[in-house]
C-alpha cells in the first residue's frame, strides 16, 4: 500500500513484460480510477480537448486525459476551480487527469528566459516570475506552488516543476538545468508529504538533453529522492527521432521497473511504438488534434494484417495520413473511417470533410479531430494487445 495514499491499493503495478522488447503492460490507479499502460492521454491543455467532449473521449475509450497548470492558473484560476468543485467536476470528466507542471509553457510561451537577470522570463534557484500573455500580469511560479496549484485542482497526477532546455543546447547550460530541476524536485516531494487528505501521484522529470552522463545522473538524484513516477523531459524539442531514439535506449532500462515511466511531449504513431518497445508506458502530444485542425488525418493501412497486429517499423508503414484539403478528396465517397465507433465518422464521406475544410466550417476540424484521436487511441489499444500476445 502506497504510504499517504489510503485510498489506493496499488498506484503502478506491472502486468506482463514481453520477451521480444522491452515493451510492457501495466495498471496506472489514481483516485478517480485506473488506466491501462501503455496509454496515450489526449491534450486538454486549458481543460477541454480542443472540439471534442469528454462524453466523446469516453466513447473512443480514453480513461485518462492531460491539462496545463499554467494555463489553468492564469485563467479561470485554480482558487476558481476548487470552488467548483475542482476541476473534474468542472470540466465533467470522472476520469484520471494527469496536469504537467506548466514550466515548459512558462519558458515557451513567454519568450526568451534569463537566469538570474531581467527578461520576459526571470529564472532564479527559488522559481520563475513571468507576465501573463491573457493581460500582462505579474505572475510567480515556485516549485511548491506549482504542487499547490496541482493539489487544488484535485488532479490524480502532478508533474514536478522542472526547466526544460531546448536543443541544442550548451553541455553547461543542461548541467545548470539538471542540477536545478534536482533542487526543485526535492521541494516539490517536500512540499506535496506536507499536503494534508488525498494528494495526487507525484511525477518528476528526468532532464539532460542529449548527454548521458547528464541524463543519467539527474535520473539518479530523482531516483534518491523517491516518486511516484518519473517523466522524460526535454526530448521532441529539437532532436532528430533517432537522437530520441538513442536516449531512450540507455536511459529507460535505467528507470526504476516498479514505477510508470513517461515520455513527454511525444508523437507520430511510429515515435509511440519505438518508445513502448523501449519500455515507455505514458505518452501525450498534441499531434493527433492539432493535425486534425488543419485537415491531416491518419488511417490504418488497410491491406496489411498491421490494423490488427502493430509491427514495430521506423518507417512507420502501418498508416498513413492523408491531406484531406486536396482537391482529390473532393469527390471521394469513401466515408471518413467505416470502421469508426462514431457514427458521424461513418456516415459524413471525406468529399463532404474535403468541402468542410474548403468553407473552413468548424465541423471540419471537429470531424477530423475526432478520427485522429480515434487513431491514436486505437494505436494504444492495439499495442497492448500485440504485447498481450507476444507479437510487440
């Protein structure tokens, strides 16, 4: 039993590793629920997935779902929120949701950061101070105020505030920022043992680039300091796939086996079968619904027994995605996904998708959002069955 979690019985239990890869199942279980690994969690960065209802992501079979504390504190606010009930309540969603810290949207959306000078950003050992792009104030951003934020939202999962580092980045500079995301880490685990009643799962993000030593070490200092679960940061920010690839091969063997392990930020449908076959069981990205929006759908292959049984190939031939705004889709007949579980994708034809996105209607970005999310959803479903049965 988890130590101040009595209302857990397990918070990670193992399942079934294969004996081809390094791939394996698991049981995530937080308050509000258990999630099956490997899973992918949908983006509802400011508490909604862009189009989509949570009754929807219900429908394609999501158990969990991934907000922004950054986004969240600045608007409506968690003191808001916990008013209303936290935010499960407040955006209708009786599942699992897992809140990143917001450190990587304080430093990407602010603009350039400077350690320990003036900037858009103000970075010091104590947190970052950073305005608001909705009007301009003046916020702070603290390691235990980013738990707080976090524990009053009432999310299952927390994410430790960390600094993410864009690559490529000097070997000094990732060295700073793995001896501070260390520091602020261990707060973070301070700060959540003093919270008083239920308190989310606590994740802590392993940085440290592109090198080894340095990824390893700050995997090592988290590890000391205990969690929940531990994050890969800091990849998908401007590496090649085969870079990320390189990481994973040494740094996810490493990881504590009894303990989710989550790859942040990441990806196409290829990137998510290489990193289970590494041994990853968490994955977020916005790919599916922001290349939905501009009218990029993915499908199954659908002369290949892949649809049903995942092969693992960095050429990623198990799918493909279509540009649905060409013109050669303007009196395609084909419905948009005839094996859908939702009816309007079904029964709307990708000609009708093809003149939706041509008047730019809304409905367009929704149908195809919908069939994207479907496909990834379908992908992580089909991944555990290929491990299940010792294909993956």
């Amino acid at each position: 039993m988890t130590s101040g979690r009595l209302f857990l019985y397990f918070m990670f239990k193992l399942l079934k590793p294969s004996k081809k890869s390094r791939a394996r199942l698991g049981l995530l279980r937080g308050a509000h629920g258990q999630a099956s690994t490997p899973f992918f969690m949908p983006v509802a960065t400011q508490g909604a997935v862009k189009h989509i209802t949570g009754e929807e992501l219900k429908k394609l079979g999501a158990e969990i779902i991934l907000s922004n504390t950054y986004h969240l504190m600045l608007r409506p606010g968690e003191k808001r929120i916990k008013k209303l009930g936290g935010l499960h309540n407040f955006i209708n969603w009786q599942r699992l949701i897992l809140t990143d810290s917001g450190g990587f949207q304080v430093f990407s959306l602010s603009g350039a950061k400077k350690r320990g000078g003036e900037g858009l950003v103000k970075l010091t050992d104590r947190g970052v101070s950073f305005k608001s792009y909705v009007d301009g104030a003046n916020f702070n951003l603290t390691p235990e105020r980013a738990i707080k934020i976090q524990a009053d939202l009432g999310v299952d999962i927390a994410v430790c505030l960390d600094e993410c580092v864009a690559l490529p980045a000097r070997r000094k500079y990732l060295a700073e920022s793995v001896e501070l995301t260390e520091a602020w880490a261990r707060r973070s685990k301070n700060y959540h043992q003093k919270l008083k009643g239920k308190k989310p799962l606590l994740l802590a993000v392993i940085q440290g680039g592109l090198d080894k030593k340095l990824r390893l070490k700050s995997l090592a200092g988290l590890v000391k300091i205990g969690f929940d679960g531990y994050n890969i940061g800091g990849l998908s920010v401007g590496e090649t796939p085969k870079e990320m690839y390189s990481v994973l091969d040494y740094l996810v063997p490493a990881m504590p086996e009894n303990r989710p392990r989550y790859l942040m930020g990441v990806g196409y449908p290829e990137q998510l079968v290489e990193a289970v076959r590494r041994g990853v069981d968490m994955f977020d990205c916005v790919i599916p619904t922001r290349e939905g929006r501009h009218g990029r759908i993915f499908m199954w292959h659908k002369n290949s027994s892949q649809k049903s049984k995942v092969k693992s190939q960095m050429s990623g031939d198990f799918y493909r995605a279509i540009n649905i705004t060409n013109s050669r889709y303007s009196s395609d007949k084909t419905p948009i996904n005839a094996d859908s579980k939702l009816p309007e994708l079904k029964n709307y034809s990708r000609a009708y998708l093809n003149y939706l996105f041509k008047i730019k209607e809304p409905l367009g970005a929704r149908l195809a959002t919908l069939n994207n999310l479907e496909f990834y959803l379908e992908l992580m479903e089909k991944i555990r069955q290929s491990i299940a049965e010792g294909i993956l």
